[in-house]
C-alpha cells in the first residue's frame, strides 16, 4: 500500500486543530467521503509509527476497528506548519511526482523544507 499524501495532509490538519487534551474517534464526513477506507486506515498507521501525533489503535481479526488520535506531537507540527501552504504543499507534490518516487513523510519533510529554503 502507498502512502495518500491528500490524505495525510487532511488528517494532520484535523488533529492540528484539537484543543489541548481533546481527541478525535471519528473524522469529518469530508474527509471519510473522500478517501478510501484502506487509506486512512493506513495513513492512521503511518501517523502512529511516525509519531506525528498521539495515537491509540485497536485492531480485531486483522482490521482496524477503532483508533483515537490525539495532539500532534512536535514532528507532526514542524511537518503541518511545512505543509499547511496550498502553495508549498502543490509544490512538494509535484517535485515528488517529479522524481518518480513513492510518497514517504520522510520524503514529504524533505522537499517541504526543501521548498520553504528556496522561498526565503
């Protein structure tokens, strides 16, 4: 499976937005109706094992049955505020695309920074 970057921009987005000790058990209708449910199952796991965020999955007969996300951690905001920009993030997204190469949040982290540098 690979890495939806739309998807893993709009979940950040989400978490980024909850209030101090808050945590999300469901996402938007906006972001369910968008995107399928084997990417933002694994774009849920991509976020723990990355450690962008607070998270707590709970897995019955090889699925995903619930999970809980909660404040971002420090990586998971240096990267939103990365690419939070539509500018910036349309950038990352092609140069990636460029390359020929998967998505990764390594990937992801490197040509955001890569952009911003050039932008200053």
């Amino acid at each position: 499976m690979e890495l939806n970057p739309d998807c893993l921009r709009d979940i950040l987005s989400e978490i980024a937005k909850l209030p101090m000790g808050n945590f999300l058990n469901t996402l938007p209708k906006e972001i369910t109706d968008k995107y399928s449910e084997d990417d933002i199952e694994y774009t849920i796991q991509i976020i723990e094992e990355e450690e962008l965020a607070h998270v707590s999955l709970n897995w019955g007969n090889n699925v995903l049955a619930r999970y809980s996300l909660g404040q971002v951690t420090l990586s998971g905001q240096q990267l939103y505020s990365k690419i939070k920009s539509d500018t910036v993030w349309n950038k990352v997204k092609d140069k990636i695309r460029s390359i020929g190469s998967a998505f990764s949040v390594e990937l992801i982290k490197i040509a955001a920074g890569n952009i911003i540098n050039g932008m200053l």
